[in-house]
C-alpha cells in the first residue's frame, strides 16, 4: 500500500508531531515500505479467530475502591516544565 | 583480596563476601574504577557513585549480621528504561531531559532491598526501539567485542546495548535488561553473556518506561545462567501496582540447576532455517542440538507454522502500543518543552515538543501506530495483527501439548554488525528480532546463551524457548547447554 504524502500529514497531526512540508514526502514513503513489510499479514487465514487482548490468560485483581495514596503535590509537579502555583501552567486553550 | 574483582560472577562475589573474603565497597570501587576507565564504551551514562558506596556499606553492614540475601552487597548497573528515585531516568530520549522519578521502579526497588548496589544508569536505544543502541540520545553504545584485531566499532545491540556491552566488558557484575522484541536476548548474544526474558507477567512492569505494554518484561542479563537464575528471583513477584503482574511463587531458581536433563523433548522448529542464514549460525545450531542430545535430551523436529508472519504482527502492535503509551509525553508533566512563538497555543506546543524530544525511529513507530489505530485501519491491520498473534502463539501451545519440554534456536540471524551499516532501511533493522520476537508474542520465558565464536572471533548464541512459567526448568535446560558448550571467551580489553 501506498501512502502519499497527504496521508503523512494526516498522521503527523493525530499523532502531534510537527513535520516540515519539505519531509512529508521521505516520510512517506518511510511509511509505504513499512505498511509494504506489515501486508504479509494479509496472507494469513483469520477466518474464526479471536484477536488476542491478554496473553496469559489471568483474571485481574480487585481491590477495594478506596483512596491508597495522594497529598503529594509538590512531588507531582516536581519535574514539571512549567509548574505555577500548584498547578501545571500550559499556554492559553481557550479563546 | 582477589585480584580482578569485577570480573566476578554473582555466584562468586555472594560467596566470597558471606565469607568475608572482600567487602562490597571494595567490589564497588573496583567497579566504578573500571566504569570511570570504560567511557570509550558508551555504556554507562548516568554514573552514580554517592549512591553506589552508600548502598556498599549498608551492605557491608547487612553481610555481618548474617541477613545478607543472594545479591546484598552485588554491584549492578540499571538500564534507563526503570525509574530510579532522584536519578535521571530517561530512556535514552531527549523528551525526558531532566527527568528525575520522584518514585523507584518495583524491579529495582526488589534489587535494592535485597542488598543490591547501584553503579548508575545504562544506555539502550531511545525507549527501547532499536537494535543496536544506535537511536539513543546519549550516543552508541560499542561492543566491547572486537573482529580480531580490526578496529571497526561494532554494536552491542540493542535495545539493552549498555547492559550488554557493562556486563560484557566487566563493569559491573549483572545488569537489569527490557525485553519487548528481543531486546535482552540478542544484545545478549552479541556481547557473549546471558539474558533471560521471563514469562509476561512475572515481573513487575511498574515504574519501567512503557513502550508497549503486552510485550514489555524485564530480566537479568549476566555473566552466565547461574547468575541469571540468582538475579531473575529477586526481580520477580506479584506487584498490586502491575494488574498484569502475575499472583504466582516465585521459585528458588538456582536450586533447580542440576544440570540433568535426561528424558527432556527439545524442539528444533523448522521455519527457523532462513534463507541467507550464515553458515556459522546453521553450525552453531547444529552443535547446539548435539549438546542438548549429548546431555540426554531428546531432540523432535516440530513446526511453529506462523513464524514468518511474527515480525509484520510485532510492528503493527508495538507501535500501536507505543503511540498510546508515549501520547503522555506532552511537555506538560515532565522532560522536554519546545519553546514557543508568538502565538502559539497548545497544539503547537504539543507538536514542537514532540518533533523536538523524539528522535526519528520513535517518531516513525509512534506514526505507524497511530496509522494503524485510525479509523477506517484499525480491523484491517491492529484486529489483524492481534488476530494472528493468537495464532502465533497457538503454535507454540500445540508443541508444548504434544510433550515438547523446550525449544532450539539460534538467538540472531547473524553477530554483531557495524555501527552506522543499517540506517537506510527500517525494515532491514527489524529483521534482526526475527529469532526472538516470537516470544514476546507468545509471553514466553526465553533464554540466549552463549555457545561459540565465529570465524573472526565474535560470540554468538543459541535461544532456548520454555514453557510459560517454567523458568526454572528453562534455566536448568540452559545450564545444561551452558555446560557442554564451555563458553569462557572474553574479550580483550582495548579500551
């Protein structure tokens, strides 16, 4: 399969990377042999087969639905890039 | 006082301390002395050595009062992928410049309670995706392992390329290792020492940097198989924090090598014969089954049908997996935020910090994934993927039920490349899991160990596939091979 470049572009924006109009074209095209390499699979007869969700089978645990940890917010926002009176300060969302 | 402490396996540094032979602040020195003299390597690049020495001597403390477990006192380097309290932990990306986990990954947090010392942070490719430690920010990580007397730099692959190239060149004395496509088993083999991928789900994922969570286990990698069984126990166990963590005992592991294993199936699958397999791989293999067959085993041709198609499902899932998984690096919480222009509202800051922090083979799986996932996509390649997955893994359950014990196969399709030699095509770089792969899609324990030199002096290895969680039984069938095949080659230190 093919992808042209404004396919890349599409990607690039649901996946919030910037890429330069100049590199869409080798991204691409990156993306075509790829795609190229994953369409064996097509090959495959699934007919009746379950996708896998857990690899070992395992039932997952409950525990009860209480609060077990918090009243940390200085060491959440420790490593924050831009962190402003207890909070995480992003620039302006909302017009 | 023995000579070249760092050279010690684990085994040996455990007894030699309970005996009061050496301390482990000397260990410990020894060690970082020899880290200190290995930066040609590239394989440690957060060194840690007030953290180091203050665990020695609590260990020291411990080993006298006579509570000293296997590794109290063991120094041990940490790849990047865990979190490490107040230590950088970065997985070799840029987008976590700065970063310091205000909490201890639970695998590291078990070595450490166990008396383990941290030497400092390894080096692997950027969150894991690569093949050769070639797509870390911190630069190569080089094979200490040379072809003769060529100078050529070669890899120690990857993703677990600093663990390998430490443990290889004697720097530390085990390393913790991330195994998501192959990466502890064929840096493993390239390097010439051992690395297990246990059973998804016996070690705890959290607190490692997720890549993609189906297939993400971690485990030792270390200077031979008794090494790997005293290491692999004490990273393993239930972790409430990992719903995937599994609620099973933990075996002592190193009491199940006996190295017996009369009467044990081994399988040796068909469609691991590739075509433009070196011939020293075919031999390797073939001397690999004459061991196993020596030491009582019997060998049974099987087929695992699906093989081929295990690598085209791998980068459909891992990437899938890993555009959710690396959606929260954002530059809001933590690491890299891009500067910004007049103007410029969430988004861009979204996409310039991402374009910035990511190198280019993350930013191409983060992509394939997200292309995958999309609407209109999503049944034709993910439920596809996954579909085949279940059918992949339905191979190995077949033989498994039909009495085979264990199965043979070389741990890579060739030993270690030249650093820089296979940039131009992604898929060509993928290639280098196809032995290995299997097993992360199946949740399979598997083992590489190694078994023999090729014609320019470099280690290659054999891969052992058990049966999910019987890594005991795995690690005695490697023992075994570990025995006959008397492996002790080092490499010569030029660095």
């Amino acid at each position: 399969m093919s992808i042209d470049i404004e396919t890349a572009a599409r990607v690039a924006k649901l996946a919030r990377i910037r890429v330069e109009d100049d590199a869409l074209p080798a991204l691409a095209q990156e993306f075509s042999n790829i795609l190229g390499f994953i369409e064996q699979l097509n090959e495959v007869d699934v007919e009746g087969v379950e996708p896998m969700v857990s690899v070992e089978p395992m039932r997952l645990k409950r525990r009860q639905d209480g609060v077990t940890d918090g009243g940390m917010q200085d060491k959440v926002l420790a490593n924050a890039p831009d962190a402003r009176e207890g909070f995480f300060a992003v620039p302006k969302v909302v017009e | 006082m023995m000579t070249d402490l760092t050279s010690l396996k684990i085994s040996e540094a455990r007894d030699a301390l309970r005996k009061g032979e050496v301390t482990s602040v000397e260990l410990t020195e020894a060690c970082l002395k020899a880290i200190d003299a290995a930066d040609a390597l590239g394989a440690f690049v957060h060194k840690t050595p007030e953290v180091a020495l203050g665990q020695a001597k609590s260990a020291d403390d411990r080993i006298k009062t006579g509570d000293a477990p296997d590794l109290c006192g063991i120094p041990l380097g940490i790849k990047d992928l865990f979190c490490t309290k107040g230590v950088p932990s970065q997985a070799a990306s840029a987008i976590l410049d700065g970063f310091r986990p205000e909490y201890e990954s639970t695998v590291t947090s078990q070595l450490f309670g166990a008396g383990a010392v941290m030497l400092g942070k390894l080096n692997m490719d950027e969150f894991a995706m690569g093949s050769s430690n070639e797509t870390s920010t911190y630069g190569n990580a080089i094979n200490p392992w040379r072809r003769g007397n060529d100078d050529t730099a070669l890899t120690p692959g990857g993703s677990s390329g600093g663990s390998a190239s430490a443990v290889a060149a004697d720097l530390c004395l085990g390393a913790t290792g991330t195994d998501t496509g192959g990466s502890i088993r064929q840096p493993a083999a390239f390097t010439g020492i051992t690395g297990i991928k246990p059973t998804y789900g016996r070690c705890s994922r959290w607190g490692i940097v997720a890549f993609a969570s189906s297939l993400d286990q971690a485990g030792p990698m270390t200077k031979d198989v008794r090494d790997a069984a005293i290491m692999l126990e004490a990273m393993c166990g239930h972790d409430p924090k990992d719903s995937t963590s599994a609620d099973l005992a933990v075996p002592n592991f190193e009491a199940m090598l006996t190295g017996d294993i009369r009467g044990k199936t081994i399988g040796i699958p068909r469609e691991y014969t590739m075509d433009g397999m070196p011939d020293e791989i075919e031999t390797l293999w073939s001397e690999g089954r004459r061991m196993l067959q020596d030491a009582g085993a019997t060998l049974r041709d099987i087929s695992l049908p699906h093989t081929k198609y295990a690598l085209p499902a791998y980068y459909v899932i891992a990437p899938a997996e890993a555009s959710s998984n690396l959606a929260r690096y954002d530059g809001v919480r933590y690491g890299h935020r891009a500067k910004l222009a007049q103007g410029d509202g969430i988004t861009e800051m979204y996409e310039k910090t991402r374009a910035e922090g990511f190198g280019p083979e993350v930013q191409r799986r983060v992509m394939v994934g997200t292309y995958v996932l999309s609407a209109g996509f999503y049944d034709a390649y993910y439920n596809r993927a996954r579909k085949v997955r279940t059918l992949i893994k339905k191979d190995f359950e077949d033989v498994f039920a039909q009495g085979v014990d264990a199965i043979l196969t070389p741990a890579t399709p060739s030993a270690a490349f030249e650093l820089g030699k296979q940039h131009s095509d992604p898929v060509e770089m993928y290639l280098n899991d196809v032995f290995t792969v299997t097993v992360n899609l199946a949740g399979l324990p598997g083992i590489s160990v190694p078994t023999g030199l090729d014609r320019q002096g470099l280690p290659l290895g054999l891969q052992l596939i058990g049966r999910p969680w019987e890594e005991g039984d795995l690690l005695n069938t490697a023992y075994a091979l570990e025995q006959a095949a008397g492996f002790v080659a080092k490499p010569s230190q030029w660095w």
